[in-house]
C-alpha cells in the first residue's frame, strides 16, 4: 500500500471528503465554488502577490492542460509506476522511500491515457527538497509549512474540511475543473504535509 494512493482514495471518494457519502463529481455544479477568473499573472505569481487557491492553474512551472512529457522533462523519470489497465489513468511515483514498512513517496503525478495530460499532482513535504534538488521552487508549496488553521486564513472557508483534509474545488471554465486538497492530520499537531492536486478536463 502507498500513502499518497490512500490520499488520492480519500479526495475523491465517499464522506472522508464530502461528509455526506456521494463521491466528488467535477461535473456537477453544486461540488464546485464559483467560477474563478484566472488571468496570466495567476500563472506567473508575482511575488507581493497574495496566494489564492485559482494560483493552482499552474504548479511546478507546468500549466493546466500540460502533457506528462513536460513533468519529466523538468523532474526526470519516475522512481515507479503504476500502469493498471482498468484505471483511465497511469500514475508516476518520484524518489520512493520506505516509512513504517509503507512503500511511499515523496511526489506523485498522474495523467490521462488518452491524451497524455496531467491529471493529479501530489507533493509531501519531504518532495521540496527533492524538487530543489531538480532545480524546482515555487510559492504555491508555500501551505507545506503551514498548520491547518493557517491554511484556512490563506485561503478562506473551504465547501469540504473532513478526515484531516481542506479541500478547494471549483470552475475555472465551463469545460476545467481543479481541485486542491490540503493534508493536515491530527496526529501530526495539524501540520499540513501534503498537497494534491486534480486537474479535472469535460470528459470526466
């Protein structure tokens, strides 16, 4: 068993996450906030800038609607992968460690079969200095130093808070969805040591 694939389970399934025992459905409108404008500064993040969840359009220096090549091309080849048939999706894990006889890791993306975009990408806290190493920073892993009540004052009132998780979803457009989901448990004092991300398309 893998951690981030228990997390990824959690996001996306039943009341860990909604409270209400119906899974997360990025078509449906009432499982999304309003829709938000996203300009080209919100890409770039300026520095005095304040971080807002729509900032999550792009992370690690790649961009909603980016393909798989462009991750590698920036961290390298994953550590392993996960390729089963029956998911629509195939998911890469980076620089795997063992924790507490847990195969995990420290970052993991995954992306469509069909067209090779990115669909989830997933950074423990352990992964930023596994990302500098690749050259990689970015302000939006900012929360990873964060406690929970601190994530809530960044970004506001969440529509889903459950199971240890703060999750912000909503429209960008009519046909883009996103997700990101905080990971701040309990037995850690509530600091938050994992972000996930879903980048959600029309044909879901």
């Amino acid at each position: 068993m893998r951690v981030f694939a228990f997390t990824f389970l959690v996001i996306l399934g039943t009341n860990a996450v909604t409270g209400c025992g119906s899974k997360y459905d990025p078509k449906n409108s009432k499982d999304r906030e309003e829709k938000q404008d996203v300009t080209p500064d919100d890409l770039t993040l300026a520095p005095e800038a304040k971080l807002e969840i729509k900032h999550y359009v792009s992370f690690l220096g790649l961009n909603f609607g980016d393909k798989i090549d462009a991750l590698v091309a920036k961290i390298g080849n994953p550590s392993s992968v996960n390729d089963e048939p029956k998911y629509s999706f195939v998911t890469n894990y980076y620089d795997d460690v063992k924790e507490n006889n847990l195969k995990t890791a420290q970052m993991r993306s995954s992306y469509y079969r069909e067209n090779s975009a990115i669909y989830t990408i997933g950074v423990q806290s352990a992964g930023v200095e596994f990302l500098k190493s690749k050259g990689i920073t970015d302000r939006r892993l900012e929360p990873l130093s964060m406690n929970h009540d601190e994530v809530l004052k960044t970004f506001g009132k969440p529509k889903r808070e459950n199971a240890n998780f703060i999750t912000y979803d909503f429209e960008i457009t009519s046909k883009k969805t996103m997700l990101v989901s905080f990971y701040c448990p309990d037995y850690d004092a509530y600091k938050c040591n994992e972000i996930n991300l879903f980048w959600f398309t029309s044909k879901l």
